[in-house]
C-alpha cells in the first residue's frame, strides 16, 4: 500500500526565493513564520538545525531578508498539492 502511495508521489524543482519579511512567530523546533512586506503572505518556513543560533538572537516584529527553498509535493492521483518552505540564509534588515 505505501509503495503506491510514494510511487504516486511527485515533486518540482526547487524554486529559489528571497523575501522581505517581518517575523511573526519563532521556535526552537524547527520552524518560524514570516509575513512577506510587499505581498502580506505568510509562510510557515523550517529551518536546519545549523541556523539555531541565528534564529535565536531573533525577535517577533523584526524584519529581517530571507533566502528560502520552496519544494511542491505533488500526489499525481488525488492532485493535491502540498508545499514546503526551507529557509537557506536568514539577515536582519534595519528598514526596508
């Protein structure tokens, strides 16, 4: 049954974005969520494990210019669509 599943799986290439954004929520577990400034579009974006402490100095409202991977998860047989947002580089910004 899961080889089904995962041989009806596809996914695109990766799709490279840089964004200016303001910070709306952090965690320590992997993730964080920043509102694009020109587009209001919030993403919920994880991060490696390497960019913790970056992460950490931090702080909600902040903007901040971010380089993020976008990965579309593809089921070929129902069409739906799921899409992953991985942070590559993450830089404060003093005013956009």
């Amino acid at each position: 049954m899961f080889y089904n599943t995962f041989n009806n799986l596809s996914t695109s290439p990766p799709e490279m974005l840089t964004i200016d954004a303001e910070i709306i929520t952090l965690s320590a577990k992997n993730k964080i969520e920043i509102k694009d400034i020109d587009t209001n579009h919030f993403f919920l974006v994880r991060y490696p494990t390497s960019l913790l402490s970056n992460i950490k100095e931090l702080h909600i409202s902040e903007l901040v210019k971010v380089s993020i991977s976008k990965i579309t998860l593809i089921n070929n047989l129902t069409k739906k669509e799921k899409i992953d947002y991985n942070l590559i580089e993450i830089n404060r910004v003093e005013n956009l």
